[in-house]
C-alpha cells in the first residue's frame, strides 16, 4: 500500500523513456480510497489537480467538498469495502465513487507527463473493492492490471465487458457460501454524455508454479496475456510451500515440488517475466536465456527517493542493507490472508516482539478481512487480527488469530496514512542491490539509478 505509488511509477516510465529502456511502471492499487482521502485531508495540490480531470465533474466536486483540508477525521474516514455488501445504497454507492475516483487519480497521475506504460498491481484476496476498482483504473488510460495472492480467473472477462461500458460480475469466496457475486454497471455512475472510449488493458497473472498458468491459459473467463512468476523470495505475499515443514527460523520451507517448470510456461505461448531476487543486469540476462521477456523488480524500488515509504523507514533500511545487517524472514502467519509474508526484522515495528505485544487489536480499514454465512444467512466478515473474542463471536477459530498482524493499518503507517499506529515493513530476501546503487551507508538513490543498474 502506497509504496509504488503515482509517483514511484512516473518516475520509472518517465527514467525508461529518457534511457530508452523498456521499462513498466506499476503502481500499487491497494488501499487507493484510503490514501486519496488522507492526500486530501492534508491539502495535496496533485490530487487536487487530478481530481479536476476526473470525467463526471459533479462527483469529484462532491469528493473535494467532503475531504479537501477536513479536520473531522471521525466523520471523514473513506468506507470499509464491507460496506458494498451489506451498507444502505447510499454508503456503497458512495464507496464505489470513491473507489473508481481513487484509481483514476493514481493512473493519471502516474501516467502525466510521458508515454511510457503503466500498470496496477492488485490482490485477489482483497476482493471486496474489485469491480469499482478495475474500472476506475480503466478510466484512467491503465495499460497493464496485474494480480497475484490467489487465483484471478475471473479479471480478464471484466476487463472485455468494461472496455464496453458493459455490467460485469465478480464470485466474492464467502465461507459456508456457494455462492455471493457482485455486480457492477459502468453506465450507473458515467452518464452518456460524460463517456470516453476505454481501452482493454493487458492483464497479467502472478503465479508461482506453472500448473496455476496452464489453469489460467486454458480456463480464465478471458484472454490472459501473460505471467509473472514470482519465487518465494519476493517480498510481500508469497504462494504456500506444498510441504507443511518450517526451518529453525520459522519460514516455510519450499522444495522441487514448488519450482516452476518454466518451459512449460513458455510452452503456453504467452510472455512471462521472472520475479523474487532478479535485481541485477546479470539475472536479467539469465532470465531471458530460459525463455523470459524479462524480470520484475521490487526492492530496490521501495527504497528509492520517490518511493511512498516513509523517510525513516527508508533511511534505515538503505543504511542496513548497505551494511548487510537487514534480516527479511518469511511468517507463515502474520498476514490475515493466510499468505507467508516477508516481513523485515526492524525495532520499533510489529516485527519488535515488545511492539507487537502492546499493539492494540483492531480492524478499522478492513481490506483483508475473510467472508463468511451468518448463521441468519447473511454475508459476514472476520479477521484473525481483529479483537480475539470478536473474532470467536464470528465462528473464528481462535487458533488462526495467533501471531496474526493487521497488515492493512501496519502497511499504511510504513507510508504515513496511519501515524498512530505502529508499522510493519516487506521486503524481498535479496538485498544485495544496496551496494550496487550506494557509495555509503548514508547515500540515497533515484529509480533512475536503479534502471541504468539493471541495464549495466
């Protein structure tokens, strides 16, 4: 969340074009309402000026009226995604406004100023916001939607049906549910007169084993134009190790049975790119030698100038990894979704047993919260993180609660949207970058100095 935001992302398209290098920028298309309404609270031109660009004047100004420099932070905090399931019709379709508008702030912003492409990354574990998301992105001249965290087969039929302003549909995992689809229609919040032709942007699969490509390749409800296959080094969220083993530090051990087969992947006859310690002209150069178009890089880039990571953050972490003292481990628990998530060791983080242990349990943002059938048969949501006796109140098993982190407001403090609450901070294992783009401990960096690395 907020990382590789707008800005991060322009800045990589903008250092492509001006190097000549094929380079994609991508920004991250978590938790989009949340930042946009925070930038406005805080009086950001930029948001400000992208807001005025935004195609139904009447909703932007309606956005600007609520957020712009709002000090009533109890009354002005952007909805719960819960809200598009069981809130009035007015609460969602004020949530989907602001979702659409958030994602089309992002998009044009980080497209503004050159025409290198830009991508947005989402989780389909986080399926609440979906629909008014892809759309929103749409509407901003997005060019690459790429998801992992899950099986997406659903993303590339929504994305036909919006390129034709058409109403789509989404299955929500609901557990003890068969079935719960969400249904959105472009032609409720875009009048007629207001419409612009919209363009099908690529979408891209992050996997982790080819057997989950050839599913996507032949059985996707739409074209699928390619993969990322990401190692269990990446930072983030990480696809589970077949085996239930964990090693003396407490990480999932991944075997042969996880390895992809790349050739198989390439026999799919799509592009795919290598992800999870490629940071380097000479992992580039071996990723095309097997086959790929190229690599996806991560790291690096969240610890660059215009990354969305607070000055702390950054400043710490560049002075370890530069030292070789930044220890990143894999928890197989901490994150809500059930995912391994890499997690970097930093005092005064929630990876700080003393700072996580005085935590308090909350959920205010609710973006990885799990699905399930109330016992009246409707929709709830839960969360191993939240409070532990409402989580049991839930039909949660108070097993699945321990070790858990809430990611969503760990996340968002790491990037300055949630400053009282303590941080969390993901990384990928391979920091060996650090040296390559610093002359010292103290020194800073540009994605500049990144892609002119890479391309050495």
């Amino acid at each position: 969340m907020g990382v590789s935001s707008w800005k991060l992302a322009r800045a990589v398209a903008e250092a492509g074009e001006r190097l000549n290098k094929p380079v994609l920028g991508v920004v991250s298309g978590i938790g989009l309402a949340i930042t946009m309404v925070n930038r406005l609270r805080q009086g950001d031109r930029n948001t400000k000026r992208a807001l005025g660009a935004f195609c139904v004047p009447e909703i932007a100004q309606e956005i600007f009226d609520r957020y712009w420099l709002s000090a009533d932070r109890s009354s002005r905090l952007a909805p719960k995604p819960e809200v598009l399931v069981n809130g009035s019709d007015e609460r969602k379709a004020e949530i989907v406004r602001l979702l659409i508008v958030a994602n089309f702030l992002e998009i044009w912003l980080a497209k503004e100023g050159h025409t290198n492409p830009i991508g947005i990354n989402y989780l389909e574990k986080v399926q609440l916001p979906r629909l008014p998301e892809i759309f929103g992105a749409m509407l901003g001249g997005v060019d690459y939607v790429l998801m992992g965290a899950g099986i997406p087969n659903q993303v590339p039929e929504v994305l036909d049906k919006f390129a034709d302003y058409k109403e789509a549909s989404y299955r929500l995992d609901v557990e003890g549910s068969e079935r719960y689809v969400m249904v959105f229609d472009p032609k409720t919040i875009i009048p007629e007169e207001y419409r612009k032709d919209l363009r099908r942007p690529n979408f891209l699969a992050i996997v982790s084993h080819h057997a989950l490509a050839q599913v996507l390749a032949h059985k996707a409800t739409g074209e699928v134009n390619g993969f990322v296959v990401e190692g269990p080094t990446a930072g983030g969220h990480n696809a589970p190790a077949r085996g239930k083993e964990l090693n003396e530090r407490g990480e999932p051990v991944y075997g042969e049975r996880d390895k992809p087969d790349l050739a198989k992947i390439q026999d799919l006859g799509r592009p795919f790119w290598l992800a999870g310690g490629y940071a380097s002209s000479e992992e580039l150069k071996e990723a095309k030698r097997v086959g790929a178009a190229g690599i996806q890089v991560g790291s690096v880039f969240a610890l660059c100038d215009e990354s969305g990571l607070r000055e702390d953050i950054k400043q710490e972490l560049r002075r370890k990894s530069f030292a070789g003292e930044l220890q990143v481990l894999a928890s197989p628990v901490a994150s809500p979704s059930g995912f391994p998530f890499q997690v970097v060791q930093m005092e005064g983080t929630l990876s700080d047993p003393i700072v996580y242990e005085k935590r308090e349990r909350d959920c205010t943002l609710g973006y990885l919260v799990h699905a399930y059938k109330t016992k009246r048969g409707r929709i709830g949501f839960r969360c191993p993180a939240e409070p532990i006796t409402a989580y049991v109140r839930k039909g949660g098993d108070v097993e699945h609660a321990e070790g858990r982190v809430c990611l969503c407001e760990g996340l968002a403090a790491a990037v300055g949207h949630a400053p009282n609450k303590p941080s969390i901070v993901t990384l990928g294992k391979d920091l060996s970058f650090a040296p390559n783009v610093m002359s010292n401990p103290d020194d800073t960096y540009s994605a500049e100095d990144v892609i002119n690395f890479i391309f050495s």
